[in-house]
C-alpha cells in the first residue's frame, strides 16, 4: 500500500471513534517531530512507515540514507546493480558503519526491494529514527503536569570510588537548573550540551520535548548522588529525535571518553523487527573495546510486548517502567522477556521549564515551580543507571559488577507476572 507522508492523513478502513481519535494525534506528533528534526542542525527529511491498517506508525526512518556494515558493502553494492538501482554514494560512518546516500529515492521503498534481492532483511537496512516514544503516541507516557517539586531524593553514598555517567537525551537546560534549585546538578559537566529547543522561538511556549535530558538528569542523580557522580548529558535527540546513526555517534564519543555508564531515554521499532545495524555493529566495534561500561536503555510506552532497540539487545539494560509506588507494571511500560528490570517511572516529580505549555487539543497550562510531573520509561531508566552508580561507590566496584549486583536485588524482588522490580529506596 502507499505509506502517507508526515503531511498526510493515514489511509485505511474506518475504525473506531476512539482509535481514530488515537491515529489523528499521533498524526499531529509526526507532523511536529517532522518541524523539530527540519531545524535540527543536520536536519533532515523523515519517513514513516504506517501500519498496513493505516492505524499506528510501523517504524521512523531517515529519508535519503540506507546501512549497512563495511563488511558488508560489496553485497550491499550488487544488490543495487541487481535490482537496477544506480549505486549509492557511500560515506564513513561510526563503529565502522557505511552509509548509503541514496537521494530522493524513498530509503524504506529501497530497503524493501534491496532485502528481496539478497535474501535477508538485516543487511542493509533503513538508517530508522530514535525518538522519546513512537509507534501509537509519540512521547512520554504522559504530558508533564505542573508541579512545585521537589525532586525525592536518596541520601549521598558514602564511597571512595568516583563514576562518570553519559546521558544521551535532548541536553542539559541551564537556566532550568538555576530554576529548579535543585543542589545535584553541581555534578553535571560544564561542557554538556545545551538542549537548544526548550521554548518556541521568541516566547515562553514550552516545547514538547523542552527539558526532557534535564529531567533525566535529576532522575538519574536523585539516585546516584552528586558527590561522587560526574554527569555529561549530550544533547544528540534534539527536538526529540535523532537517527541511529547519530546516536551510535553520540554512544562511540560517550563510551571512548570514558564513561562508565550510560544512559539512553530513546529507541526506535525496526523495519521487519529486525536487531538494529548501527547498534549491532557499536556494541562489536566500540563497546567490545571498553567492556567496563555499561549501556542502559529505555523499554518504551507502548503497552507493547514488540522488542523495541537498542533496549532488546541482551548487553543492554532494558528498562521497563512500574506505578509510583513500584506495585505493578505502568499501563503504558512496554514489557516482555526482553526487559531486564522494572522501576517506578509513573508521576515522577522532575525539573521542568517555566513558561506556558500546549497540551494536545490546545488546553494550556502555566508552568511557574520549576518542576513538573512526568510519566514514562524516560524517567524510570535514568534511576537505574544511578543505581549502578550507586552500588559502582558504595561497593566500591565496577559497571558491570554493579548492574548484575542491581538486577540481582531486582530478581530478589520480582513481581509476579511483571519481572525483576527495583525500588530506589
């Protein structure tokens, strides 16, 4: 069928009241993820792939770009003169990726035909787009609602061991740090990057993905203490997206700096559910190189039990999310045997930007306390990466020692039917 671009409206039988009303938002939430990434520095064109139902988004990709491995670039190439495609341009890419300029010929269409012809759909594939949810609602579990905090702490580990933890989110907000007073952003870096698309320009109205990186940040060091903790955010999912080759970027720089532990409040859904290319090949080229560190993702907000990445891969810490108070599964956590471990990501109590936000049907709120209460697997995931951190000082021992330290006391606390549950108490 003919996929709608970000402009369009879904085709597809008639559905529901409730399902179409679902489908016209997230129709809304491509559209504005299609203005954020167009004024990204290296904006660019961005696909979606719809459900054949027309209800629901398969997968994001960047348009223009395919990938592959530069192992397997020669098959990659005669697939092209297979199927009667002019050969693409072919540039260097992290972790010894290569990317395949194709153009303005559709990258999904592409990749479709060039898995026909080798046989295999984990070749070459999309180069698809990470954003801070995606396939039925393309955001946090929940919108942020006003709050005048604080953020609920534990107190500082006493330890002599100091750890360095990346996140990879929308970047650190400065003036939110002053905002917010909240003491624990000491321990973030002075060269993180800053989140560049807070606030509409030349207003107070808060953008949708305004201070998300913030937020995990405080969620992480509410855990881990600033004392002991070093914190570089960077600032890779600007406007709440970012394609995996970036990303990949953005890990290889966190990884080679020396962080011990990193954190991702993103993933992505893959044409044809395949593993991801870029994250693949990062993990054999990069992580394998600097086996200390230890990478963990978020699961997503979709009630889905579809593996989402890089959160799947079993050398990264997927994290699931659990209501406020840790008794079950959030409604929206995705879930699966491909989650490591579950935490508290429902009403968590974050630093947020004052000024005015726009809820979808055009409600506002004002926003003035300098916090907010956000809901999603973003916010669980950066409590458990402070948790490694954590156990890292009080333990006195390294990454990896410190995550199956973690999922051990979470597999000593497993709720049933759910999966390892941890509670940051």
């Amino acid at each position: 069928m003919a996929h709608p671009s970000p402009t369009t409206t879904p085709s597809g039988t008639a559905s529901p009241d409730a399902m179409f009303d679902q489908n016209h938002r997230l129709m809304e939430e491509v559209q504005r993820l299609h203005r954020n990434i167009a004024r990204r520095p290296d904006g660019f064109e961005l696909g979606v792939r719809w459900h054949e139902s027309g209800v629901g988004v398969e997968y994001l990709y960047r348009q223009g770009q395919l990938i592959c491995r530069a192992a397997d670039l020669v098959a990659a190439l005669d697939a092209f003169d297979a199927i009667g495609q002019p050969r693409p341009e072919v540039t260097a890419g992290p972790a010894n990726l290569r990317v395949l300029e194709v153009g303005d010929r559709d990258a999904a269409d592409l990749a479709e035909a060039l898995a026909a012809a080798l046989g295999r759909d984990d070749l070459v594939t999309p180069n698809h787009v990470l954003d801070s949810q995606v396939h039925s609602a393309m955001c946090p579990a929940t919108e942020p609602v006003p709050s005048d905090g604080p953020v609920r702490d534990l107190p500082e580990p006493v330890g002599d061991r100091r750890v360095g933890v990346a996140v990879v989110d929308t970047g650190f907000v400065h003036v939110l740090a002053d905002e917010a007073g909240y003491a624990r952003f000491s321990a973030v870096s002075g060269d993180s990057r800053a989140d560049a698309q807070v606030y509409a320009d030349g207003t107070d109205r808060i953008e949708p993905y305004g201070g998300h990186g913030t937020a995990a940040a405080a969620c992480l060091l509410a855990v881990s203490g600033a004392e002991s903790t070093a914190v570089h955010v960077d600032s890779c999912l600007v406007g709440g997206a970012v394609d995996e080759v970036t990303v990949v970027g953005a890990l290889t720089s966190a990884v080679e700096s020396g962080a011990d532990v990193v954190s991702l409040q993103a993933g992505m859904y893959t044409r044809e559910h395949v593993a991801s290319v870029a994250f693949a090949a990062f993990r054999d080229e990069v992580l394998a190189a600097h086996p200390d560190t230890v990478v963990v993702a978020a699961a997503g907000n979709n009630s889905s039990d579809e593996k989402f990445w890089p959160a799947a891969f079993d050398w990264v810490t997927g994290v699931g999310g659990l209501t406020e108070d840790g008794s079950a599964r959030a409604d929206w956590s995705n879930h699966g045997d491909w989650v490591d471990v579950y935490a508290p990501g429902d009403d968590v109590t974050v630093p947020f930007p004052n000024g005015t936000y726009e809820y979808h049907g055009g409600v506002t709120a004002e926003f003035t306390g300098g916090h907010a209460v956000w809901s999603g697997t973003s916010f669980a995931t950066p409590a458990v990466a402070g948790l490694i951190a954590r156990r890292m000082i009080e333990d006195g021992i390294d990454a990896p020692a410190a995550r199956d330290r973690v999922l051990a006391e979470a597999a000593a606390s497993e709720l049933a039917g759910v999966g390892p549950r941890l509670l940051a108490d």
